[in-house]
C-alpha cells in the first residue's frame, strides 16, 4: 500500500482507526477518543515506508534510498519527488507508533486532569474514587467536572460531568450503599429526570453492579478503554 492509499483509507476507511463506522463520526473525532487509533496509524505508515515498526530497521535499504512508487512517491505528487525522504519521519512515526491519545481538558493532561478531579470529588464516596480510577486505568475518557450542578434549577448535582458538543452533557451519578434508603432515592429519581428532562444524559454508576458492564455499556461516553 502507497502513502497515499494510506491517506485514503485513513480518509475513508474508519476501520485502519479502530471500530465500525457510526453515522457521520469523522475520522478525527475517532482519532481522539481511541487511544490506540494514532500509535496503529503510525504502524501501518512505517511499513508503508519499508521500516520495521517495532524496531524502525530499514526493510528496503538496497530498493529505495529516500522514496520509491511503493512508499511516498505517486504521479500525483510529482511536483515534491526530490523533497520527499522516507527517512524524515522515521522517528516521528516510532514515536507515534508508541504513543496512546489523550484529549486534553482546560488545558491540563490527562494525568493532571485525573489530580484536579480526584482533588473535586467527594472524597467520602469510596465508589468515585474506584470510577475515577477504573477510567485512568483503562484509558477511557476523563470527566469534564467533578460535583458539578448543571441546571441550579434540577435538584441535582452530578458526581461527574462530560461535556458533549453540540448537546447537553453527560452527568455520572456514582451510587454508594447510602443511596439505596427510600427517602434518598426518591429524591435522587427527581432531580435525575428533571436533568433529562432537560436533555441531559444520566448514568448512574451503582456499586453493586460491576464497574466493567457499567462502563462498557456507555463505551460512546467513556471510550472503547485500552485492552
Ligand atoms: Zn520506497
């Protein structure tokens, strides 16, 4: 396969990223929330260019010096033939090969975001703690926010929060034992259908229930994780 048969499934065949086609997800959105789309996209641009992508080790030293029809070259782009040197990005993409995709939030890393929502939660609900650590394990997507009320109007305040775009947010609610008590969950059902109401997607999280189905079942929230 050429480089540029590789932009083009890249362009057009969402599987080299990871995951079927969903209704007119892009291909970068793709790239974000599948840790593991770019490292494999790198992969396949290495043996494009002759390298190894393990080891980066020359495959073609003796074939193509810089760039050959089988690599980078197409009569397309002609125009850049003696520009074009395989060699160029060979660490570049070794690098990549190795890297996993962090969506980066308010301008923190992931890990920082991780230390800024650990600092937020509610520090007495055992069950946060073990989500917030179950998606940095699995390399999911963080939240947003921690103990954040989205509408002052709904009696509500969600545990953890994503934005989503284009939309209302996601709102976790992490369910200890102390929820379970009659009184307390009548509350909880009203302020959580009045921020449906509103639009808002709710997903609780109840601590007699695995975290991994729980998490798997809304991966299109918290991403496909990291296996
Ligand atoms: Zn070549």
């Amino acid at each position: 396969m050429s480089y540029e048969q590789l932009l083009d499934r890249i362009t057009v065949d969402p599987g080299v990223c990871g995951g079927k086609p969903e209704g007119g997800t892009g291909v970068w959105p793709r790239l974000l929330e599948d840790p593991q789309a770019l490292a494999r996209v790198a992969v396949e641009a290495l043996q494009v260019c002759h390298f190894n992508p393990a080891t980066g080790e020359d495959g073609a030293a003796d074939l193509c010096s810089r760039a050959c029809y089988e690599c980078l070259l197409s009569y397309r782009n002609q125009p850049d033939h003696p520009r074009l040197d395989r060699h160029a990005i060979r660490d570049y993409l070794l690098l990549l090969a190795q890297s996993t995709t962090a969506r980066q939030a308010a301008g923190r890393t992931y890990e920082e975001q991780y230390a800024w929502l650990e600092e937020r939660r509610d520090r007495s609900s055992s069950l946060e703690g073990e989500f917030l650590a179950y998606i940095r394990r699995t390399g999911r997507r963080l939240p947003d926010r921690a103990q954040y009320r989205p509408e002052q109007d709904a009696f509500a305040e969600a545990d953890f929060f994503y934005e989503r775009e284009g939309a209302r947010g996601v709102c976790v609610f992490c369910d200890g034992p102390e929820h379970d008590e009659p009184g307390r969950q009548a509350r909880d059902t009203l302020g959580r259908t009045t921020l449906e109401d509103l639009g808002y997607r709710v997903i609780m999280v109840r601590h007699d229930g695995s975290l991994e189905d729980q998490v798997q079942r809304n991966a299109d929230v918290f991403g496909p994780g990291v296996s």
